[in-house]
C-alpha cells in the first residue's frame, strides 16, 4: 500500500477524532474560557480554538510572544449577525455549515472580517460551483470587494465565455470602470467580432454620461484593428459622443492611419513606461491598447455538425473530418426537435418520454438548451404543450414551436408556441392555416417557414408558409413541386434546400431549392405594366394626332372646351382603354401558361400575384 495513502487515512481519523472531541467539549459546556457577544446574545467557545482558526481572535487573546491577554473572557462583536456567527462557530467545531444562495454571501462577508480562512474557503467553492447566467456579475463584483482573486478570476472567466448574452443585462450596465475593464481587456473573451465589444462599451457608456470622462481608458480595451473598416467609419467615426471630443478624436485619427498601414513610432523610454500600464496593454506591447490586433478567444471559433441522440451528442468538424463527444446526453428524450440558433445556441424540445413508474403523471415536453463550456444539458421550462412530430424556428430572441401531433390525442395540430429567451416564458401565438404534422421549418432574415408536411389523413402536403411575428400573420407562399414530410431542410446562401421525405408514393429522394431573391410578383407586374405603358403610349400618340378633330365634329360642346380639357379628355379616355386591353392580355397570357406549366402552378392572374417565388 501506498505509504503517502497511509499517512493521509491516519490523518483524517486523527482530525475526525478531534473535531468530535472538540464538539462534544462545545456541547457540554466543558473548559469554556471565552464568550462571544452580539446584542443580547452570548456565544460560549474556547480561546484556543478561536485562536487556531483565525489570526483575528489570535491578536485578541494572545501577544506576539504568546502569551494570554487579560480581560478577555468576553468578546462584543458589533454589526454581525447573530444566526451567522453561531453558524461558524459551529462549523469550527464540526466542520458542518448548511450553505444556501440566500446566506452565503453573509457567511463570507463574516469570514472574511475575521479572518477565518477555512469558513471563508467553504464559501468560495461554494460560489464557484453555483456560478451562473444570473449571479456571475454579482459574484464578480463580490470576489473584487472581498479582494479574493480566485473567486475574482473564476467568475470573470465565466462572464468573458457568455459575454455574447451578458452584456445586454441592465447589471451589466451597472458595472464600475474597472470591473469593465477587467473584462473586456483579455484575449479570453469569447466574441466572434470586436463589434460587440465597442457596442457594449458605447452602451455602458450612455448608460450614465459621465462614463464619457472615462471612456478613453476604455478604448484601450476595445481592439480597433479588429473592426471592419466599414464599421469602423460608418459606426465608430460618426457617434456622437466620439465626435465630440477632441481626445477621442485624436485616438479615432491614429486608428486611421493604422488601417493605412501607418502605426506610430513609440520611444524606449514610452514603451517602458506604457508596459506597466492597465487596460489591455500587454507587458510586452509596443502600442496602446486600442492598436491591439490579438484576436479574442471567440473568434478562433469553427462550425461543426451536431449529431444528438437519447445517449450523447457528438460534433463532426467537416474541415477536419473529425467526430468528437461534445456532451453525455441520457437525459434527452428520442425523438426530440433540435434547432441551432443564430446566436450558436443548440435547444432541444420534446421528444417521446414516458416513466414507467408512474404512467399517471402528465406528459411533459421538456426543454434543455446545451452549454458547450461545461458540457451540460441546462433544463428549462417545459413546453405547455406536449406534442411530437413538431419542428422549431426562430426570431430575433423568440423560438417557435409549430404545429406537430398531440402526445395524447394523437391528433395533429395547428398550434404554435412562443418562447422568449429572454423571460424564459411559454406564449401561444398565431395559429397555422392548417393542422400538420412531419413539416419543416426553417428562418430567415426574421421570419419563419413552415414547409410540407402530412395531415390527419396521412396525405402529404407541398404547401408553404411565412410566418411575420410582428405582424403576427400566416401567408401562404409557392408550393413545392414535390407534396413530402418527414424530410430535412435548411437555409443555404439565400436558398431554402428541401431533400428527401415521405409521401403518398412512398420514400422520394427528390431534392428542390426556393430561391429568397427570385420573386415572381415582381416580374408578373413588370410584364404587366410594361403592356399597359406601351398600349397606353400608342393609343395617347394616336389620339393626340386624330381624336380632338373627330370630337370637335361629333360632339357640339367640345368647340367650347379649353385645349387643356381636350388634353384631359384624352388621357382619360387612353387610361381606361389601355388598361382594358392590357388587362384582357395578361389573363389570356398568365392563364394559357398556367393550364401548360406544372400541377400546382399559377393557373390565374390572381393566383400568379398571389405566389411570390418558385421552386426548383
């Protein structure tokens, strides 16, 4: 046996006999030399015990040269909550504390002022294991207070991971000058564009404006040389609050010259003295902070494929033709929906679940969003109706959940759920025209497409529809050439691609792609003004030439009329015969290529301005 394993057994039997000693000495009221007061409560302990454990009560009860101070069996501590004095008391007898969210920032705050290592150890490990979205500002701000860098560093690497879906919060907003910069001055922020890092800073600043005084210190750690120089002129050099500056301009011209390839020449002795300096500067730099080119973490970032079942998921790096497990995934349900968001966050909705143990309780859709720094399944709130079959979109901060079959009636359905990311709240929103199952959605550029699918009587459909959240409207769209459900989707440089699926004939291996910018509508009405102008234009020409003389004869009051209404005459009389024959061209045209085209075509005028795009 490992002898360094022998002596750390004997070691723990040993402080575990002491700490029961200890405590049973506490509980008996035994050798009882000190008292500690709060108010009008007294807490009895032992001065040698209080000694070990914190330098603070060692000063109190003995001199440097180690011996007793007199006068010292009563102790009044001021402004200490009793309950929490009692509790590390306790501790230091037992080694048992019950941490909880709402206590443990008190329970520090009394360590720290006493000086009792062990306690305020207990409450950092316990801090950094419950960091989250929603305390890892406080906890920053807390660690600095207390100046415990461990709890400092572990929480500001928490917030540089999420800054992406940080900065927006009003805490954020709230942040000291160098806590913001304790932040944003490191290459381990993880952004993909250094755009995001000038918005947030602009927003902390006009959230109180006398942020302006320092917002030159927070250039340095905005890396300018990392900006599109598009951005760069269109959004930096034209805000307000920078114009108004005379420093800040001075700072916005050598960013200028940089992007020209002129950087400025820096002295020895000014290179020496800016490497001590805070704000991003890196010891060895030769530049300010703002002409730092280092990329952040962020943007060393890669696309992967994520493959996911009721076991793990596992991402594939397609330039690498590599497959890595990315997270443990037994929780999952299977068939679940996944969709990954813009903001390269990866949800799962749904699936099939049922608990042996108790088949009574009610079916739920659960609801898990993946962190990619911990590797963990986060569980949010369910989806109120539960439903298989369904797929996911989104828009700006809101995911939709559309249509899909009910877990319990096994009825499909036109229901579509709304979750905002933000409140982390279900909402029933506008209703599908149709109840389907076995579709497809996909977004883009704000708005949400349903495609395919199959209704209650099995019959797949090639019907798609645009869904506008701020409209709250369902408008129907092309149709596929091809009726198929159960069959993949995506947007791809500006095309939706739709390949394989099910249909009435059975599995179709067909593939078809709507083309965003190819619109229909416009070219329908191109041609039909075009026959509207050129009829229009003859006949006015014709008219102009003949008509006035053939009125002026046949109609007695015309000789009366100004030659301004002849000219009105004219035109109105050319308007409405133009548009009549025009009219009657595109529906003979637009009909004769609807009967000879494809099934589920434009077969009329209407029904060609109606359609907006093809596929194909």
């Amino acid at each position: 046996m490992d002898p360094n394993a022998i002596k750390e057994e004997l070691r723990l039997f040993q402080s575990t006999l002491l700490q029961d000693g200890l405590k049973e000495l506490l509980n008996e009221n035994k050798f009882v030399d000190c008292t500690l007061k709060v108010g009008d409560r007294s807490f009895p302990c032992h001065r040698l015990i209080m000694a070990a454990c914190s330098p603070y009560f060692r000063e109190i009860f003995f001199t440097e040269d180690g011996k007793e101070v007199e006068n010292t069996k009563e102790v009044v501590l001021d402004d200490v909550n009793p309950s929490i004095l009692d509790m590390i008391i306790q501790y230091l007898y037992s080694a048992e504390i019950d941490l909880t969210d709402d206590n443990v920032q008190d329970i520090i705050a009394v360590a720290n002022r006493f000086q009792i290592p062990s306690v305020f150890t207990v409450c950092v490990n316990y801090l950094q294991k419950k960091l989250s979205m929603g305390n890892c500002l406080a906890i920053f701000r807390m660690g600095l207070v207390i100046s415990c860098p461990r709890l400092a560093v572990a929480a500001r690497n928490y917030i540089a991971d999420r800054f992406e879906f940080l900065y927006k919060e009003e805490e954020f907003l709230q942040l000291a000058a160098h806590e913001l910069f304790a932040i944003i001055g490191g290459d381990s922020l993880n952004v993909e564009k250094e755009e995001l890092v000038f918005e947030a800073v602009m927003s902390w600043v006009r959230h109180d404006k006398e942020r302006i005084k320092v917002l030159k210190d927070a250039f340095n750690c905005i890396r300018f040389r990392l900006l599109p120089e598009k951005y760069f002129k269109d959004r930096v050099e034209t805000d307000e609050i920078i114009k108004a500056d005379p420093e800040l301009q001075k700072t916005i011209q050598v960013v200028r010259d940089a992007f020209k390839g002129k950087l400025p020449e820096k002295s020895k002795k000014e290179g020496e003295e800016g490497a001590g300096k805070e704000g991003g500067e890196d010891e060895d730099s030769l530049f300010p902070g703002f002409l730092n080119d280092n990329r952040r973490h962020g943007m060393y970032a890669r696309d992967f494929i994520v493959m996911i079942n009721d076991t793990a998921a596992v991402a594939y790096d397609v330039g690498e033709n590599e497959c890595f497990l990315v997270a443990m995934s037994e929780q999952v349900p299977r068939n679940h929906v996944s969709l990954a968001s813009q903001k390269n966050q990866l949800y799962i909705i749904g699936g099939l679940f049922v608990d042996e143990d108790n088949k009574d309780v009610p079916l739920q859709c659960y609801f898990y969003l993946l962190d990619p720094l911990t590797s963990d399944w986060v569980a949010l709130p369910p989806m109120p109706s539960p439903r298989c079959l369904f797929s996911i979109g989104e828009s700006d901060n809101l995911l939709f959940a559309v249509a899909g079959k009910d877990l319990q009636t096994n009825e499909s359905l036109d229901t579509v759920m709304c979750y905002d990311v933000e409140s982390m709240k279900w909402i029933e929103t506008k209703k599908l025209p149709l109840k389907i199952h076995g579709h497809a959605v996909v977004s883009h550029k704000g708005m949400v497409y349903c495609i395919g699918g199959k209704t209650d009587d099995n019959k797949a459909l090639n019907k798609m529809f645009a869904y506008n959240h701020k409209q709250s409207e369902w408008r129907e769209l092309a149709a596929m050439k091809t009726p198929r459900a159960m069959f993949g989707a995506v947007v791809h440089n500006g095309k939706i691609l739709v390949a394989g699926g099910v249909n009435e004939d059975g599995l179709t291996a067909s593939c078809e792609a709507y083309d965003f910018s190819t619109n229909n509508v416009n070219v329908k009405f191109l041609v039909f003004f075009l026959f509207y102008f050129v009829s229009f234009f003859l006949i006015f020409w014709h008219f102009l030439s003949h008509f006035c003389n053939i009125l002026s004869c046949s109609c007695c009051f015309l000789p009366c009329l100004s030659d301004f209404c002849h000219v009105f005459v004219i035109l109105f009389l050319t308007s409405i015969i133009s548009g009549v024959i025009c009219l009657i061209f595109c529906l003979v045209f637009f009909f004769y290529r609807g009967q000879t085209g494809r099934k589920n075509t434009h077969s009329s005028l209407l029904c060609a301005f109606r359609q907006t795009r093809k596929w194909n």
